[in-house]
C-alpha cells in the first residue's frame, strides 16, 4: 500500500499538457471541441471545469473538477474541487468506477486503460482521492480528512454521474483505491451493482500486529533465511555502508525528522515487507561479503530511503494514523544491531506531519467494514497476492464463507501486483463468468 504511494511520487515528474479548458455553467467558458459528453458534463450542476484530453481507444475522454463540500453533514463549512477523469465509450455501456486511493493523475496517460474495462468496453470513471495533488483544500484543515467524507465525495459523483451513465456500474481500486472500493461498498451500498477490489488491507490499529508473522511465512525457509542474512551484513557493515546511503540521500536532496543512522536502520527493518510486497526475485540478493556499492544498490531498489523523507502530502499517513491503520516491525533478529531503540511508534514520529499529530485512531471503521460484510452479500470479488504482506490484513477468509456473492480469490505465489490476469486460467475463468453474470442481470 504504502509503496503503492511512493510509486505515486514519481508522478509528479509527468507534465500533462493541457488544451483549452471549459467552464460549466454560471461559469466563464472558454470554447474548446463540441462533443455529446461534453455537452452532458456542462449541464451538470457543480462542475466548474472540462478538460479535454487524448485518449485513443475512447471516443471522448476530459478531465474534470467537481464542486465538493469539506464536510457532507455540513455543508456550511465550505467546498473545495475535486478532481474526476471520464473516459467514454458509449452511453449503453457499463461504467468502471475507479475509487482511488491516492492521486489520479496517471489516468491523464493517453495509454491509460484498466483490464475490467478492456474486458467489457466499458467507460472509466476515476476519482480521485479528496486531499490528493489537485483534490486538496486550501486551506488543507485535517478534520474533513475522513472516511465519512471521502465516502461522500464517490457517492455524489456518482449520483451526477448517472444522469449520464445508467448502465451497470463496477467499483474498483487497487491497494487503499481496493481498500476505499470496500469501504464505499459498505457505506454506499446502493450506489453501484458489485465491486473488484484488488489487494486490499484492513487493519486493525496503527501497527496492526499481523504483517511480522505474516513475513515468516512468505517464500520458504531458505528465500526468508537469505533475506534477514542481508539485513545483518547490511548492518553489520554499517561504517563502510551508511556512508554510501548518506551521500545517496545527500545527492537525492533528502530530507528526514530522524538522524542519518535511524534512516539506514528503518529502510533495514523496511526491506522484507516492500521484497516481498512487490514480489523482488530472490536471486538478486548480493551474495555474502559482495562489494558494498552492490549492498547498498539492492537495499535502495527494494526498501529506499526516501519512504522515509519529509514529503510535501502526507495525507496517506494522516489517514493511516487517525482510521486506516499501518503495520509494525520486528526488530527482534536485529538485537544489538540498530542504533534506533524502538520501531514502535514511527508514523507519527517520521510520517505523521506536526499539525496533525492530535488525532488519534479510531477502530470505528474496520469495525463497520467487518459488521456490514458479516451480515450482508455485496457482489464482490477480492484479488489478492498469497505472498503480499498486506494479504495478512485481507478481508478475513470467514467472511466470504457461505456467500453467493462474495468471493475471494489469491494468487498463488502472488505479490502486491495480483490482478485477475495474474490469476490461473481457472480463477480467472470464474471470476469473467461471475461478473458476465451480474452484468446481465
């Protein structure tokens, strides 16, 4: 999830150029290219601005801001705009609602596609998430940082969205998007017909507990052995390493709440979870005693120190903080080997920016995620990733027990990258004839 995040960082590097843009009505316009969608977005109450954009394999295809309000209980403390993109295939197809987690600029791509809409030639919707990149208010006051709020910004995009779109809507996101697709099942439950959730976490508090022995369980025994004897030498050969890492960070214009030695030590502790989330080949760990450029190199490729850095929108971590919860570390095999006292505690000692370390967290959300799937049957399909550290805080196996509905499929050997194409041909096979199924009902 959080490496998810990080791999949104890079992002900030593409430079979108943008056409002439139209104001919706009540508004200044400035003209831009007719078309039928076009047209259907200006008449929509609360649309401020139409971006057209390229997108081959669609006929139309803008990116639009959205009039939201900072608090949907009351209204009165104001709006801000948030930020949707609309790709369009035709009025009688379905819609793929992408409820993102984090920052939907990569949907300005003109490649940008997902595998659910290539199946069904469906239209893409995705929202991007409230205080992310162009979705942030200004002033950015955390308190309307919520679930509650962020449930209420897909809801009502949603409801303008299918004045225009009637046919059968599929919710999806990946990672926390897979985890806010769950979420919006369980506070909106009528807004769309089924849900694809893919690689998603639901934790239980701030450092969950269940991603350390989780670890011990991924690959076999020998892949797990090599892995911690890397961790060791790297820090066993901490005066002749860290130097390295400091002038890595130094070069990068890096800059952390913690000393150069707690850094190393974090991207250390660090490393297992992001090797095995992202599915790294065993086969690339430097052997014992290799030079210490090839050390440091593999240590940055996997567990980088710039998860760690002072970042200009932490927004992910004040959601992890206050509703979302995150993981731990072991520290345990490291005895004597690290120069930071504890782990305990890093998000709001490293993460967590000062003006919102007052909020503390609140297991309400889990807690409606687990009561409302315990009772209900959404038509929903979970993908997750065996090896993926955060399948150890999935949506329990029990849940999806005795459901007509509700099905969970893992794929074998699976890392954070698990989607339906990554599936065996007979998953992949059930899960086509399941949603072929809803579709046409």
């Amino acid at each position: 999830m959080k490496r998810y995040f990080v791999w949104f960082l890079a992002l900030l590097a593409f430079v979108l150029s943008v056409p002439a843009t139209i104001q919706a009505q009540n508004t200044s316009v400035e003209t831009s290219a007719p078309g039928t969608l076009n047209e259907k977005l200006r008449q929509i109450d609360g649309i401020t601005r139409i971006t057209p954009l390229e997108a081959p394999g669609f006929t139309e295809k803008f990116e639009v801001l959205f009039t939201q309000p900072l608090d949907h209980k009351n209204p009165e403390t104001g709006t801000f705009s948030q930020r949707f993109y609309v790709l369009h295939r035709g009025y009688d197809r379905p819609v793929v609602y992408v409820t993102e987690g984090y920052r939907g600029s990569y949907a300005a791509r003109a490649a940008f596609t997902n595998e659910l809409a290539e199946k069904y030639n469906a239209n893409i919707i995705v929202a991007e998430h409230r205080y992310f990149e162009k979705s942030t208010p200004e002033p950015r006051n955390w308190d309307y940082l919520t679930v509650a709020n962020s449930m209420g910004d897909l809801h009502r995009i949603n409801e303008v969205m299918k004045t225009v779109y009637p046919e059968k809507w599929i919710a999806t996101g990946i990672s926390k998007g897979g985890q806010t697709t769950i979420m919006y099942a369980v506070y909106y439950p009528g807004d769309v017909d089924m849900y694809v959730p893919y690689v998603a976490p639901v934790c239980f508090g701030v450092e969950d507990g269940r991603h350390e022995p989780f670890l011990e369980r991924c690959g076999t025994a020998d892949d797990r052995a090599k892995l911690t004897a890397f961790q060791r030498e790297v820090l066993e050969r901490r005066e002749e390493i860290q130097p390295l890492f400091q002038k890595h960070t130094d070069d990068e214009k890096l800059s952390f709440r913690i000393p150069i030695e707690e850094v190393y030590d974090m991207c250390i502790l660090e490393y297992p979870f992001a090797f095995w989330q992202w599915g790294a080949p065993v086969e690339k760990i430097p052997a014992p005693g290799s030079d210490a450029q090839d050390m440091l190199a593999h240590l940055l490729a996997i567990a980088g120190p710039d998860y760690f850095s002072v970042i200009s929108e932490p927004s992910f971590y004040v959601q992890a903080a206050r509703e979302l919860g995150y993981y731990g570390y072991d520290t345990k095999p490291f005895k004597g080997l690290l120069q930071i006292n504890t782990a305990k505690g890093y998000l709001h000692r490293y993460m967590v920016p000062e003006d919102a370390q007052q909020y503390k967290f609140s297991h309400r959300v889990h807690k409606d995620i687990y009561k409302y799937l315990k009772n209900n049957d959404p038509k929903m399909i979970a993908v997750n990733g065996e090896f993926d550290p955060w399948n150890a805080v999935a949506l329990d196996k029990k849940l999806f027990r005795n459901k007509e509905n509700m099905i969970l499929m893992v794929q074998q050997g699976g890392s954070h990258r698990a989607r339906i194409a990554t599936l065996s041909e007979e998953q992949q096979q059930q899960v086509w004839n399941r949603i072929d199924q809803w579709l046409t009902e």
